[in-house]
C-alpha cells in the first residue's frame, strides 16, 4: 500500500545573543538547536524566516531589534501568516520587558494565529504552560533590572580596589582590565602646554587661543574654549589622583614632573582668582545697546563687559566666542564709540529724510489669527503622522494595504484642514498698510530724541532702540557699522 507523506509545516526563528549572560549559546549553537527541535516537530524553517540580531543588540526595548520588528511585520505580512510556529532558544530571547512581551505574543497568538516555542525553556499546553511562561517572563525581568544594580555594586567595589574605569582625559588611553591607563604622547605634550602657560601667567582664554592657533585638539576632536582648559588645569588625574563616583585613590598611572610640579600652585591661582558670577536680575539692562551688536567675523553678539577702573577706561562690547578662546580674531570696541556710532546714523537719516528698512507687519489678535494658528499646529501634526506610517511601511511594520488605507485617511484630513484655512484667510481682515515715510520718520525721530537724553534710562532707552533697529554688525578691521533697520 502506498504511504502518503504529511507536507511538513512552515516554522520560523528568532536568535539574539544576551549583551550580560557570559554561559550564553553563540547564535550558530542556537539555530542548529532550533532546527533540530523544528525537524523533530515536523516543522522546517525556510532561510528567510531565521531573524538573527547583530551581536550587541539589547532584549529591552523591542523598537530597538530590527530582525525582531521584520519578524513581526513577516508575521502580519498575510493572512493566514506565513510560518505557523516561532521558535526561541529561551523566552528571554523575545524579550526582558513583561509589558512588551505579552503585546507582541498577543499580535502573533491571537492576530496571526502563530504558536510560540522555546527549546531550552519546553513547557506543557493549556493554562497552567501559560502560567509557567509567564512566571519564566516575569523572572526574567527581574534578572534584567536586578543586572543593572549588580553591575554598579561591581564597578564600585572595582574602584574600590583601585581599578581604572573611567574615560581617559587628554594624554592618555586605557588598557582594559583595570589596569592604569597610559600616556598618549602627543595628546600629553598638550596638557604640559596648558599647565605650563597657566602657571607662566596666561588666562585660560589667551592659552585656548594659543591653542587653537596651533592646531590642538580636546579628547573629542573639538577646538579648545576657556572651559576645556579649566577642566584639564582641575583635573587631579594629572597629580595622580583616580576618581569614580565620589571614591578617590592614589592611581598607579604615570605622572610627569613637567605637570604635577605646576599642579598644586596652578590650583590656588584657580582658588584666587575665581569670582562668582555676578548675576543680575531678568528686567535689568546693563546697556541699552545690549543684544543689538554683531561680530562681523562669526556673527556672534558682542557682549557688554565693565571694565571696573572708574571711568578711566571705557566699558566696551567684545565678541563672546572670542573671550571663549574660539576664534582668533578680536572683535571689540568702547562704549563711547557705539553710543556715537549709533547716535550718527540716526543724525544722518533725519538730515537726508532717507531710510532703508524692513517691514514687518504687526501680529494681528483675532478669532481667525486663534482659529488659524490651531490649523497649522494640526497640519504640522498630520506631517508627523504622514512620516510614521511612511516609516512604518518602509520598516516592514504595516503591509501595503494598511499604509494605503492609512496615507487616504489622513490625505482627507489635510484636504480639510486646508479648506478650513482657506475659508478663514478669505474671511479675515484686510492686513494694515505700511507706516509711511513721515511715520517712519517721526518714530526714527522720537527714538533719537529718547537716546540723546542722559537722563533717560537704560530700560527705556533699550526698548526704543530696539524699535527701529534690528541688529547692527561691526567689522573691526575696517572699523565700520552696518545698521539694520526695520518698522512695524
């Protein structure tokens, strides 16, 4: 008699290796088990249903897998699924997070009718195998966060037995197992250069000039400011000193006479010479051309700064990026100058009667201006959602038919919201006409009238400069102004 033969069932399998479990299988070891396991099922796994996570990939967070994410899209594909089984090494493998692993388990039992094995781990069917699982899920949950406290417990008692753990400052590299770190020649001569200059009388922002100048770079291939610099002149790792979260020990690493020599007296020079910062209250202003200046070398706003000698010197505006340190090109000028400059300009427009400025339309309060504003906020809304399904489809998440259905609904969506915006900017208000030149004229006026009187202050002063001028930019070289002005 002939034997008919039973076609065999389409199974899959999903492999990650644990980033923290040492005794854990490699991902060969896993599938050659798991195709056991299949074959003895009565079940194959065809090569495009094996989802293997790159070596590293952590089982918290599931949005983070990609083979994880493409075998449930694989899943959701068509109906009914494309493989009827999913085979696991251990539960622990689909996932460390108890939420997220009876919302996915949900999808492939219940939506793509798919059955969920794991060969190390092989419970009973029915209730009481759910249960076991679930108590499988939940310690292994446990295990995930119980890891995390371990591992601070572990790297304290390794600083405690004076092991190297931390990042390596400028000048050094690390060897791994805890061993001192070693001196980078090229990256340390930099550092003897910081104490050095330091401890010879410079600030930090000449030295991150200088340093800049020369082409040197931090540990992260950034350009040297003034706080880079502080932070290697402080760091008592140079003076041979480890420290890791709040545990300090005498390290084994070498040190060099050229910096530790320097350290101690480069630190009371710190000591001495730092000043709290003088904060000054949010309504203050500490010059009514404040935030008006630019530099014309990086664009950057000049800062205003005192000069504490009793009107012997002028106060004066200077690039903050270059009393950082982070660009070599001064750009600073007095007080008295700005003040005439600005005076000047306006001199000038009120003798010619000629000004060149931009308008800008005052913002209109209206029901339509309200109404309007919730319009846009919800297209920008609508532009996200569009992504995501886009993302969606593209990651495999949703099929075809579903980022279809999806991309029609919200295509309604904007084509409403576009004709409600329609409707209301046919409905609003004819916008204001420009001021004319005399009203231009007469505010350039009054603002020349509120600057010119020193018994007007600085609050006030502020506000009516920034009435009519945008931004004024400042080329030293050249020593000019360029004004900007503008009329609302």
């Amino acid at each position: 008699m002939k034997k008919t033969s039973v076609p065999l069932e389409i199974g899959a399998a999903y492999i990650r290796v644990s980033t923290d479990d040492q005794t854990e299988l490699s991902p060969d070891a896993q599938l050659r088990e798991i195709l056991k396991a299949a074959k003895a099922d009565g079940f194959v796994i065809p090569k495009e249903f094996i989802f293997i996570e790159k070596r590293g990939i952590s089982g918290r967070r599931a949005e983070n897998r990609p083979e994880f994410q493409k075998m449930i899209a694989t899943a959701k594909s068509q109906k009914p699924a494309p493989f009827s089984r999913l085979y696991l090494w251990k539960f622990s493998r689909f996932a460390r997070n108890q939420e997220e692993s009876t919302f996915y388990k949900g999808i492939l039992r219940k939506k793509c009718n798919v059955d969920i094995k794991s060969v190390s781990e092989p419970i009973m069917e029915g209730m009481f195998g759910r249960l076991i699982e679930m108590i499988i899920e939940w310690f292994d949950e446990y295990y995930s966060i119980n890891l995390s406290g371990e591992v601070t417990r572990g790297m304290t008692e390794k600083a405690l037995r004076n092991g190297y753990q931390t990042t390596p400052c400028l000048g050094y590299a690390a060897v791994g197992e805890g061993k001192p770190f070693v001196i980078v020649e090229p990256e340390y001569r930099i550092v003897e250069f910081i104490h050095s200059s330091y401890h010879q009388g410079k600030d930090m922002t000449a030295i991150a000039r200088e340093a800049n100048r020369l082409g040197y770079l931090t540990k992260r291939g950034n350009r040297f400011d003034r706080r880079a610099v502080a932070l290697i002149l402080q760091n008592p790792f140079y003076a041979g000193i480890v420290s890791w979260n709040g545990i300090q020990f005498q390290g084994e690493h070498e040190t060099r006479s050229s910096v530790t020599d320097l350290f101690q007296e480069n630190q009371e020079r710190i000591r001495k010479e730092y000043r709290p910062l003088k904060r000054r209250e949010v309504s203050s202003c500490s010059h009514w051309a404040s935030g008006l200046l630019r530099c014309s070398i990086c664009g950057s706003s000049l800062s205003f700064n005192r000069t504490g000698s009793n009107g012997k010197r002028s106060d004066f505006f200077q690039c903050w990026k270059y009393s950082k340190g982070i660009h070599p090109g001064s750009c600073s000028i007095s007080v008295r100058q700005v003040e005439k400059a600005i005076i000047s300009s306006l001199e000038e427009i009120l003798a010619s009667g000629d000004i060149c400025c931009e308008y800008l339309p005052p913002h209109q309060e209206s029901p339509q201006s309200d109404e309007l504003d919730r319009i846009r906020d919800a297209l920008s809304r609508l532009e996200t959602k569009e992504r995501r399904i886009h993302d969606a489809y593209e990651g495999g998440v949703d099929t075809l038919e579903e980022y279809r259905r999806n991309k029609e609904r919200l295509q309604a969506e904007r084509i409403s919201l576009e004709q409600q915006a329609a409707d209301l900017a046919a409905s609003a208000p004819a916008p204001p006409a420009p001021p004319s030149k005399e009203e231009i004229l007469s505010a350039v006026e009054d603002t020349y009238r509120l600057l010119s009187d020193p018994e007007i202050s600085y609050e006030i002063k502020g506000a009516a400069a920034r009435r009519i001028i945008k931004e004024i930019v400042y080329n030293r070289s050249e020593n000019t102004f360029h004004f900007t002005y503008y009329i609302s």
